[in-house]
C-alpha cells in the first residue's frame, strides 16, 4: 500500500493494516521531518482505506528512538510564533493517529522513548516485549514533551507515575510500564505481530470499548484522578532534591498541573507554550547542543572503531587503585586480564580495589554473588610476564615519571605478541617522547583513563607521532567494549582535559595570590555549577600529583603555565598536605560512619595561605568566575586550533564527561559562545594584566570580528 524511505503499509490477509518503521541508513527509527512528512502521508491513506485496524512496529531492534534532536534543534531557535506553528502541526499528526476510525495497536520491542513513546500513547492500545524500554528523556534537555505526551499520558497511565515520568525523565523497564499502565500486556517477542491481530479483532468485537477508551482520554481528569495529589508528591521530591539550573522539571510539573483539569485540546495548546518557553532558554540551548555533539562523537567512534578490532585478553602493569579499577572495568565486561606489578602489596591492593567494586556491584543488585566471583576470576594478578604472550593490549599505568614509564614499556614490548598494542595511562607525558626506545611505535598510543576509573566515562585516546591509525581504531574499539567514551586527541603535555584545567588552576593560584579567601573560591565555581570547587578538587587529585603535573605542563607552555610566584598549593604540598590521601590539604578530611570522607575547614591550611599572601581581600562571586573560566575557555580555544581535537564538538564532550563541567551550561567553547565571542574578548582585556593565561588568540578575536561560531 505504501513503501517509502521511513515508513512502509502492507495489508494483512485480516485487512488490518501494518505499519512498520524502518528508516533507511539510521541504526534506529527516529522522527526526523522525512518520517513525519511519510506518516502524514500513511495517515491519510489508512483514514481513506478500508483497513479494519493498524499495527505499528519497527524492523529494528528499537521501536522508536525519539524525535530527531539533531535535526530539531535548528527549529528551538525559531521565533515563537513559527516554533509553535511547527508544534502544532506535529501535535496535529499524532491527533489524527489517535482519531483514526478503527482500532490502532503499538508493538513495542526495545526503545520506545520520547517521540517514540508519545506515538505508542496516540494508538489505542500498546503491547510490549520485556525489551522494550519506554519513558520522557525531554526534561534531560532541558525541554518538554512536544507531540503530546503531557496531555495523553497522564489520561492513558496511572496519573501519578505518567507525572513522575515525564518530570524525571528516567527510562523505565517493560515491566515498571505494565505496572504503571504504560502498555496493556507482555507478550513474547515471537507472538507479538500475532498478539497485535488479537487485539484488533477483540476491540473490534466490543467497538463501545476502545470508543470510551479514547472519549476518556479527551476529557479532563475527574476530581478523583486529577494530578493534585501526584503533582504533589513530585514536587516534595523536587524540593527536596534541592536547587536544579535545569528549569525543565519545574515547569513541566506546573504544566501538568494545570493540563489535567482541562480538556485534552486545552491541555495540547498548554504544552505547546510550556515547550516553546523551555526550548528558547539558554539551559536548552546547552543541554541539545551537548546531546547533538554526543551523537557526533557517537558517530566518530563507531568509525573509528569499525576500522580496529577490540581486544578479547588484555594486560594491566601497575596495580594500586587505579590499575585495580582498569582490570575490574575490564573483568566486568568479561575480558581476562593479567594485572602485574613489582610487589605483592600492588597486586593485594589492586585485588582489593577491584574486589570492593565488585561488591558494590552486588550490594546495589547490579550483580549476583556468582556474577562478582565470575568477574573477580578474570583477574590474574602476577608478579611477572607469565600470561603476557597471549594479550591484544597492555595498558601501562606506573608511577607518573618519564624515564620510568619508558623502562617499563621497553621491557614489556619483549614481552608481547608483535600485534599487541601497548598503551600508556599518562596524563600529562607526551606520547611521542615515551615512544622514544620502543621497536614498534606504530602499535603504542595513550590511553588516558580517568580517576575514580568506573565512574568517569571519558577515555582520551592519544595520538603519538609515531602511532599508526590500526592502533589508534583497536583501542577506540577497546575502550569503547570496556563501556567508555573514547575521544581521539593529539599529543601534547596534559593532552586534552588536562592541559585544559591546569590554566584553570593557575588562575585559582594566582586569585589566592591575590588574597582570594580558598572557600570562597570554591563556593563561587560550585554554585556556577561544577561537582566542587578548585581547592577541594585539588585534594581529591592530590597536592603532590598536581605539583608534579604543574611542572610537566610549566615545561610544554612555559609562556602560560610556568608561575612567576609560589603557589598555595606547593605550599601546602611542602608542609606535608597531600590532600584526601594525608587527610588534610586545602581542607581537612575525616571519615564518617560509612567511611566516606567527610571535608571540613582547615584553619591551619587557611593560616598557611594567609601568610603567603600580601593582603587578603573580597572578590564577588562573578570576578571569581570570570578569572577562573577564562583561562579555561581560551585553552580550550587554543586545543582546537592546534587540531589536538577535530571539533568544537568534541572539545566540550571532553570537558563534560572528564572534568564535569556544567552540563547545563553546555560545555566551555559553547558557554563563550553563550558570552558572545567579542564580549567575551572585551572582557578577556580588561584581565590582560594578569598575564598570557588571559590572552586571546588572534584567531579568537578575527572570529569575534566576523561574528563566527563554533559550533552551527
């Protein structure tokens, strides 16, 4: 009946009609305008037929994924008359899906998300697999559902969980969406095109049914079903999960509270104007532009990796906390791996770090006990090469000092298969100086992986002189089986990340030369929306790993990095304050209860600083920021014209998943566009006597001129 690039329409031998999504070159099915232009068109066609009823499924492994972000964000940034123009039109669709003239089924197996789940709310009836996964992602992106979802969900669900759905955002499970009235029934994968005809032909046995189905889910909610007690059930947990910069959640739930009470034609032109005002704030300018250059990274990895092939046995020298946290991510996604280190106590603390964290596994009831022992299993720890002939990759992760790092990866090349890939988790020595006594080069790289190793999802994949694309796409491939986000960087001191936030600790050395107050410092940059502030973040590194890498970064950018003063934090680091791991450093740490490191005041370390300081003074929390973020940015700025990354995109996902910067604020090369480029370079002069760090490049300030972008 219909065969299309999105969408096609076949008719059963039942003469219920069969719509299936399968959008031609896409891994998923996703509502780009082509797919809408295509269901308009099918709507039509199924509304003129004599089709007694329609399935709609996917031939993909997912249903739908969602609208096309990527595609759509283009339109947030429309006037609001056009932008809900737009809205209405898509809303119109889905209105016309739900008020077809015969019964309309969902067959959902895998990802039915946002626009996806919206569609699967328009038909009558939603039959699901134990795959399917369903839920509102929008509130993420600092939007709201658009097609429709604020108004039929909670008219289709159970009231309560539709609100706590769309306001989180969360993705639930087949059986969490039967329970919460999501999807009428589970049914097997093999028998649901089957169950989908039963379903049809019972609801066109008893036609008053499905009929009082769809007037109920036109109506406002009776007084016994409105949302004022699900609302503000909601709202408590909001409140008590304090201060959100993300709008989104808060303005959704006031949506729904005012929707439930009115019809559903009221309630879709309340969503409309909800969706439009979240869309045009700066919050949802970031949030989407994070997502769109995620897909791009996505993208890139896919290519990169298609073109290697990821190990199946790999290699970890060095134990200790951070060696034991590479072979437990490893062990966990099921590869074998030989952990080796020059003492037993490595080795027993690196079993132990990995042991530990695969106990938490099983305490959270991500693991069986069975599950955890099979895991640990995987790890062979040895105190020489035995296992090593057999590996694909070794990830070398000793002590962070140029000539060690060489000995020990000349000797570990004797060692391995002349195809395994040898690897370096550095973070700051260049790539090409520790290739230096290698035989092969082209099989060594960086593999730079970040601390604490299981939750930091970032792994910079560095590209030495020497290092062939083969090695580079086997470790993408690598790190990409171990769960992670490689990012693909060029070598040079501190890489990407790293390079990036020691001019940001620069500038929090010389504001406390300038006597900035440590806990004001820290609670400006936190309220600006990073995890912690400088000075707690220093602690958490480690004062002597930070003064160690200060000196590697002062060698490769002398003119930026190399300080003209003592700084606080080698003050500290000489007086014995090493940070989290001495218990004291720019604060003093003490565990609670639970063994979690508790921070609290150090008068010492602020007696310390104070006298280093020729006079103390009060900076506002915006002259904090702006001398903090700078120098961050403009590295940034430079990373990307040096080509250590390809693109803007890449640059912001790096800083997002490796040092946490504010996901709502998009990024630090999106976050000076949010500034205004020349703005930003105004504001950059009137800093320029504080030397290099705040100097914008003349690229900079030609694209300020041109009012350019970097990212469209």
């Amino acid at each position: 009946m219909y065969h299309a690039n999105a969408l096609r329409l076949t008719r059963l031998e039942s003469g219920i009609g069969h719509l299936v999504f399968d959008l031609a070159g896409s891994p998923v099915n996703k509502f780009n305008r082509q797919t809408l232009d295509e269901l308009r068109e099918v709507l039509a066609l199924v509304a003129g037929s004599d089709l007694r009823g329609l399935l709609c499924s996917s031939a993909k492994s997912g249903f739908i994924a969602g609208a096309d972000i990527a595609e759509f964000s283009s339109q947030f940034r429309l006037p609001a008359s056009e932008l809900s123009a737009w809205l209405a039109q898509s809303q119109a669709l889905f209105s016309t899906l739900a008020a077809l003239p015969i019964p309309t089924v969902s067959l959902i197996d895998g990802q039915a998300l946002g626009g996806g789940f919206e569609f699967c709310l328009a038909t009558d009836y939603r039959l699901a697999t134990r795959a399917a996964v369903l839920g509102f992602p929008e509130v993420g992106l600092g939007i709201c559902p658009g097609f429709g979802g604020t108004v039929r969900a909670p008219r289709v669900m159970d009231t309560q969980a539709a609100v706590s759905w769309i306001v989180s955002g969360q993705s639930h499970t087949a059986d969490e969406a039967l329970s919460a009235g999501a999807i009428d029934a589970l049914v097997d994968a093999q028998l649901l095109l089957e169950s989908g005809i039963e379903q049809i032909e019972q609801a066109l046995q008893q036609p008053e049914v499905w009929q009082q189905g769809r007037h109920a889910r036109q109506a406002a909610l009776t007084p016994g079903d409105t949302g004022a007690a699900a609302c503000a059930g909601v709202r408590a947990a909001l409140q008590a999960a304090g201060a959100n910069p993300n709008p989104a959640p808060a303005l959704v739930l006031q949506l729904l509270e005012r929707s439930v009470a009115v019809s559903a034609a009221e309630a879709l032109a309340q969503e409309i104007a909800c969706f439009v005002s979240l869309a045009h704030s700066d919050v949802a300018a970031s949030l989407v532009g994070l997502f769109v250059a995620d897909q791009q990274l996505r993208q890139k990895t896919r290519a990169w990796a298609a073109r290697g092939k990821a190990a199946d046995r790999i290699a970890v020298l060095g134990a200790g906390i951070m060696g034991g946290g590479i072979a437990y991510q490893a062990a966990l996604k099921g590869i074998d791996v030989q952990m080796k280190d020059i003492a037993q106590a490595g080795l027993d603390a690196g079993m132990k770090e990995a042991q530990q964290l695969l106990g938490r596994q099983v305490q959270k009831g991500r693991l069986s006990h069975a599950q955890a022992a099979e895991a640990l299993a995987r790890i062979h720890p040895t105190l020489d090469y035995s296992g090593f002939a057999e590996v694909d990759l070794v990830v070398e992760a000793v002590v962070e000092k140029q000539a060690v790092k060489q000995a020990v990866l000349a000797e570990v090349e004797r060692q391995v298969p002349a195809t395994a890939i040898l690897a370096s988790n550095t973070s700051t020595i260049s790539i090409t100086a520790l290739a230096q006594p290698l035989q092969r080069p082209a099989q060594f790289c960086g593999m730079h992986f970040f601390n604490p190793v299981p939750l930091m999802p970032l792994v910079e994949v560095i590209r030495g002189e020497g290092s062939s694309e083969q090695s580079i796409a086997s470790t993408v491939a690598t790190a990409q089986r171990l769960g992670k986000t490689p990012i693909v960087v060029r070598d040079c001191p501190g890489f990407l990340v790293n390079r990036i936030l020691f001019p940001y600790f620069g500038a929090f050395a010389m504001l406390l030369r300038d006597g900035a107050d440590p806990r004001a410092i820290d609670a400006a940059m936190e309220a600006f929306g990073w995890p912690m502030g400088p000075a707690w973040l220093l602690d958490v590194v480690g004062l002597d790993t930070a003064v160690h890498a200060q000196a590697v970064m002062a060698q490769g950018f002398p003119d930026r990095m190399q300080y003209d003063f003592t700084s606080a934090t080698q003050w500290l680091f000489e007086s014995g304050r090493l940070g989290q791991k001495s218990g004291a450093g720019f604060y003093r740490y003490t565990p609670d209860a639970a063994g979690r490191l508790q921070k609290q005041v150090d008068e010492q370390a602020l007696a310390l600083i104070r006298s280093q300081q020729k006079a103390s003074r009060d900076f506002t929390a915006q002259e904090i920021v702006d001398r903090m973020m700078l120098p961050l940015c403009l590295e940034t700025v430079r990373c990307l014209e040096d080509g250590i990354v390809d693109t803007a995109a890449e640059a912001d996902m790096g800083l997002v998943l490796g040092l946490g910067f504010p996901r709502f604020r998009g990024g630090a090369l999106r976050y000076l566009e949010r500034q205004g480029l020349a703005a930003f370079c105004a504001l950059a002069d009137a800093l320029a006597a504080l030397g290099p760090l705040y100097h914008p490049t003349a690229t900079l300030r030609a694209m300020a001129a041109a009012g350019a972008r970097f990212h469209a």
